[in-house]
C-alpha cells in the first residue's frame, strides 16, 4: 500500500471539507473507494458515476498532475509520496 | 430579410458627420454569417494596405451575430475588428453583456465607422433616431467608463445601453479596451485606441423592437431542448458558484500558471489568488449577461484598505495576468487593479504581460529607478502593479512607455529586454504557460490578431475531454491528442478548433457551452440558424464557412507581410525547459505542430500562406 496525499479542489472540497488527505491504496480505484468510505453518499453522489463506478463525466484524477486516462487509468498503481488531484468539471482559459 | 436579425447595417462617416443606414447583404451573410464574418469580409474590403491603424484611414466595425439576442444559451455577443495598433495587423476582440442584443432590437446588426471626427463624438441610437452628438458638451470627453455610463444614462434614460473607451482610449494607449456594459471587455487587439482616434467616445443604444423568429411553432420548444441540455451540463454548477477563478488551482496543478513573466508555470503563492480565495471574501454575487445560464461572470467588493471597491470582478486571464504574472500574491490589489483596468479602459492580459516584462527586465537588472522615474519594479510589489495601471493608462512618466506594449517598450528601451517579450506578433501571449499545453502555444502562434488563445480555444487536451475528441475526430488520435504534453495531432486539433471557433463568434455565442463544456456543437448550431433566422445550412456548410473566414484572414495579414517566420513563439518557449511542475523539462515542439497545421489548411509549408487550391475551394481566388 502507498501512502498518498489525495487534494481536492472547488466543489468536491466542498463535499470532503477539508483541502487534503493523506491515505493508504494501492491503486486509483482503490483509493477512490476509500474516499467513498471516509466521505459518505454525499461525496459518491457527488463524484462517483452509479452506473460505472468510475468518475462522472468531466471530472478529472491526476496522479502527479498527469491525468489518469494517459496512465493506467484506474487501474494506476500509486506509489509512496504521489500527489493525487481530484478536480470537478473545470476548464477554458 | 431573414428572421431574427435586425436588419441594417450603419454606416457612419466621422469626418463627414454622415449617417446611413444599409439593409443587410445576404450574399455576405450566406458565406460568412454576420459576427466575426461579416467583419472579416467587409474590412477586408475596406482597410488599405500600409495605413497608420491611428489614422483615420483605419475602419472600425462592430457587429452581432446571427444568434445575439435570440434565446440561445450563452446568446450575448458581439464583435469589434479593425487593423490593430498592438500589432498592425488584423484585429478583433469580442465580448458579451447586453448591448449587442440592444442594438439588434434597435434594428441594426452591425455598424462601420469610417474617417476621424475632428472633436470628441459619441453615436446615440434610439431605434429609427441615430444621431452623432457632442462628447465634449455631453461632459463625457476625458472621463472614465463607468462616469461615461452614468452620464449618458442619465442623459438618454437607464434602460439605454453604452459602450465606450476610458481615457487609456482617449490616450490612444495600444492595448486599450473598449468597454461596454460598464464591466465587459473588447479588450484585446487594443482596438479602444482605435475608437480615440477617430474621437469617438461611445455608441449608446436603446431598442424598443422585436426580433421575429422563423419558426415560431417549434420555436420554444427547441429552445427549451437546449436550456435543459445547457442546465444539466455537469459544468453548469461549478460555472455559477466560480466563473472562470476557480481555474487558478488547476492551471497551478498541471504546471500552466504563468508566473514572473512565464519564467514558470507554477507559483507558490496561488492559493491566495484562487477562486476559493476570491469567494471565500470578496465575491458580492454572479451575475449573468444577455440569455447565459452559465454565469460566470460576478461582481465583488473590497470592503476597507486602499484597494476597497464594488464592481466586477477579475476571471481567471487577470487572476493570473495582474497576480502570478507578476509574482503577486495580493488578491486586493489583483481585485482593484482589475476594477481600475475597467474603469479606465485597459486590456488586462496585455497589462500584465507589459509589466511583468518590465519587472523581469528590472530584476535582470536592465531597468533602473532612472528609466521608471522612481517606480520600483521588484517582483509581487503589488502597489506597483496598481499604480502602474494608472500611469499607463494616463500616460504618465514610465507609464508612457508601457502604454506601447512590452514589444514596442523592448525596442525604445533596447539592452535586449525584448528576451523578455512574451507576445506574439507584438500582442501578449494570455494566460497559458504553453510549455504545459503544446496546442496553446501552437494556437498562440497561429492565431490572426496575435498571441490568443481564444481564436482556437484548443481546450480539449487540458482536462477530461477523451469522449469528445473521440466523436469529434476519431479514436485513432488518441491517446496523444488528449495528453497536452504531446506536440501530435495538435495541428489538427487547432484548425478544427480555429475553424469552428470564429464561426461561433459569427453566430454571437460564447465560447462556455459550445467549446468548454461542449455541449452543443455544429448540428445544434445548424438547428438554431433554422428555427431562429430561417437558415437551411448543414455541417459541412457552416464548417467551410468557418474555415473561409479564418483563410481570408489570413489573407489581411499576407497583405501587411505575414508569412510563416511570424507565426512563432519567444525562445523562452520552444528552447527553455520548463523548470518547475508538471511541464519540468518540456519546450513547445513549434515547427513540427506548424508543419501539421499547414498541411491540414492546404496552405504551404514554406510561407505558411493559402494554396491556390485551397483559395478556390473555399471561393477567395479573387481576394489575392
């Protein structure tokens, strides 16, 4: 298991309430459920596709400001000290 | 006449003092719709080649598009163009807010200003009435935007409408703004200088009319299609509660902020400059322009200290043009400044890239108290930043200097502080690092009015857009495509984004809803051109005519001499690693991208200029 730091920006802060977490997963998806376990309904209704399980549409997961879909997608394995970052829809210029 | 417009076009003479009013050219409109379009196509005409853009040989036309006013999500905007005295080249900037549906319902579409009046003019529209008036006697000559805003509302009733310059306009500074709405910005190409020398002070409009429609019967409930599609928008939510400032963390998060003069695409200070920090204190309210569910426009407040104010607030290019930029973690005076660039009429992207290249200029020790007058220019001193937008925009002591551009400054200054000239074609390059998204800095590049970003607006490489580049060019571009580390398939992506781009700023949308999030794209386009003016075009029709409209204007800048060796970006870019973040170690691979949007345009390797081919095919053979 790694030990990560997951941060959260605009309004999937506003579900977790705090900026940062560190916690303990071996992959994305395995730390996307933990987020699901320490957050609650609110935190799956808000970032969590129910039909996929994987992240709703335009919500994005960076793994060291690397997007996970040009990595192994949720399948990416972390390792110790990796930054994780789960942004909302947001974008443009 | 097709349904939903306004009709007519003024035609107003400045040094005449004439006024006429034209109907429509529909040949015009079916090759190039009205907006950006009709602009492109009709100062092509009428610009001469090898003029001062400050004479009054120089035309300036302002235009709505074939949707501004209609119930269109997002359906606000009009455009300005004319040849631009940043870069004396093609120039054009566009805003939203509610004066362009006003002049549509007034009946006019459109307005070009030729010639130069010899003292201080405004043009006030009340439907059929259309007269040239004194600024001078109307006591708005010499003031700033928002006095202009209140006198003239108080001269011809609140419910009017006014666009105008600030005195940066009336002080011809190069990348001055031309406002309207009080807080909305035409402010790049710095086309407000252009309105100062013909002496023109504002365009106030007041429209009582109505704008029919094609369809009435499926009118409504088309209507109510999109707003519920735009509604349900997984954007929508997080567009109202930060506009475009919540933008800061992410830009920090993949390496893209621009920091001490694009030095760095990340900056320690962010999180004091980020939307969370803006709404956590400052933010009065969103507000939303003519017919936008989006709403990313707000209003904020600085309640006490010597940056206190009420008004609009910065989006993201000011967050990061008049803050990180500049290495300034001072969110009151990056708040203040902004309101101060409103007021006084000042493109806010080239402010801060003006003086963050004199800071780093200064901190390269090439700038001293003796060039500044005293004004001290070290990194993140905010009370400069502020009383610098000031002194640009009067002209006062160095100020003047800045008030030309960081290109022009470079060269009068000389020392080779033009190393630290971050434009392209001399218009400062926006809010996006590009050694951290290779298709910005392509689209910096290529783009006709100079360093934009949002002629191509090529967005879907920045965060989650796999699905969409997958429907919109096929799965065998990706993954490279959708990395923004990776120069592939970029030039492909920037035309296709160039080419649909200005053919929604001919329409009069906004870029939010039809580029980021993309939720309606050309066949939804097709379908409000049916039930809104009466318009049979197709996809295809509308995606040649996009690209038309960017081959002649490309065309406009061959004239004045454009050619491939200008469509480059500064050496910091393409030869300096990245230091920090994300991007560490990356450079923009310019010359393999331009080599793939060349050969996707049809234009030729060589000159970077249309093919003969491809002027016959999109009908420009007789524009060379």
């Amino acid at each position: 298991m790694a030990q990560v730091l997951v941060k959260f920006f605009a309004t999937v802060r506003e579900v977790t309430g705090v900026k940062s977490l560190e916690l303990e997963a071996e992959t994305v998806k395995e730390l996307l459920q933990s987020l699901v376990m320490t957050y609650g309904d609110k935190f799956k209704d808000t970032v969590i596709d129910e039909n996929t399980g994987n992240l709703k549409q335009f919500f994005s997961c960076m793994v060291n400001g690397k997007r996970i879909e040009l990595l192994d997608g949720y399948d990416t394995v972390l390792k110790d000290k990796d930054s994780v970052a789960l942004f909302p829809p947001v974008g443009g210029g | 006449m097709i349904d939903g417009v306004g009709g007519h076009t003024l035609w107003v003479n400045l040094t005449k003092g004439s006024i006429e009013k034209k109907p429509l050219d529909e040949e015009v409109i079916s090759n190039y719709l009205m907006g950006a379009g009709y602009l492109s196509r009709v100062l092509f005409d009428l610009i001469p080649q090898g003029i001062d853009p400050l004479s009054e040989k120089n035309v300036l036309g302002m235009a709505t598009g074939l949707l501004t006013g209609s119930m269109f999500p997002q359906a606000s905007r009009h455009v300005i163009a004319a040849l631009s005295p940043l870069t004396d080249i093609w120039g054009e900037s566009h805003a939203a807010g509610f004066w362009g549906a006003e002049l549509k319902f007034a009946g006019y579409d459109a307005i070009v200003f030729t010639g130069a009046s010899t003292s201080p003019v405004y043009l006030n529209i009340k439907d059929d009435d259309v007269d040239l008036l004194d600024a001078e006697e109307a006591g708005i000559w010499g003031k700033d935007v928002f006095e202009t805003d209140d006198i003239l509302k108080e001269k011809h009733g609140k419910r009017i409408r006014t666009l105008s310059i600030g005195q940066a306009g009336e002080n011809l500074v190069r990348f001055a703004a031309i406002m309207n709405d009080r807080d909305r910005a035409s402010a790049r190409s710095g086309l407000g200088a252009v309105m100062g020398s013909k002496r023109l002070k504002a365009v106030s409009v007041r429209g009582t009319g109505k704008l029919t429609v094609a369809d009435p019967k499926n009118y409504l409930k088309q209507i109510d299609v999109f707003h519920k599609r735009m509604m349900a928008n997984p954007f929508t939510p997080g567009r109202i509660k930060y506009g475009t400032t919540s933008l800061v963390e992410l830009m920090q998060h993949i390496g893209r902020l621009p920091s001490y003069n694009m030095r760095q695409g990340v900056f320690d200070g962010f999180e004091k400059i980020s939307g969370d920090a803006i709404n956590e204190k400052y933010l009065v309210k969103a507000r939303a322009d003519f017919s936008c569910l989006q709403r990313c426009g707000r209003y904020t407040a600085v309640r006490s200290g010597p940056y206190t104010y009420e008004g609009g607030a910065p989006e993201f290019e000011t967050q990061s043009a008049m803050g990180s930029r500049c290495g300034n973690d001072n969110l009151e005076s990056v708040l203040f400044g902004h309101h101060l660039a409103n007021q006084y009429g000042l493109d806010t992207i080239s402010l801060g890239g003006t003086i963050s290249w004199a800071m780093e200029a200064w901190d390269e020790g090439l700038l001293t108290a003796d060039d500044t007058g005293g004004v001290d220019l070290s990194w993140g001193n905010h009370e400069t930043v502020v009383r610098l937008t000031r002194m640009i925009a009067m002209r006062e002591g160095f100020g003047d200097v800045l008030a030309e551009g960081s290109a022009r400054a470079a060269q009068k200054i000389g020392r080779g502080t033009d190393k630290f000239v971050m434009a392209v074609k001399k218009q400062e390059i926006a809010g996006q690092e590009p050694r951290a998204q290779k298709s910005m800095g392509l689209a910096a590049a290529t783009a006709a009015r100079g360093a934009d970003h949002l002629y191509a607006f090529p967005v879907l490489d920045e965060a989650g857009f796999d699905e969409e580049i997958r429907e919109r060019f096929g799965k065998q571009y990706l993954p490279e495509m959708a990395d923004r580390l990776s120069p592939k398939y970029k030039g492909i992506m920037v035309k296709e984004c160039e080419d649909y781009m200005v053919m929604i700023e001919s329409v009069g949308l906004c870029k939010y809803g039809t580029q980021i999030p993309p939720e309606f794209f050309y066949e939804d386009i097709a379908v409000a051109l049916k039930i809104h003016n009466g318009l049979e075009l197709t996809k295809r029709d509308l995606q040649v005519i996009g690209e038309r409209i960017v081959n002649l204007n490309r065309l406009f800048n061959a004239r004045l001499g454009v050619t491939r060796k200008d469509d480059c970006l500064p050496e910091r870019l393409t030869k300096e690693k990245a230091p920090l973040g994300p991007p560490a170690g990356e450079v923009v691979e310019l010359d393999a991208m331009l080599d793939e949007y060349y050969t996707e345009r049809g234009w030729d390797l060589k000159t970077g200029l249309p093919t003969k081919d491809t002027l016959e095919r999109l009908g420009l053979e007789e524009d060379v």
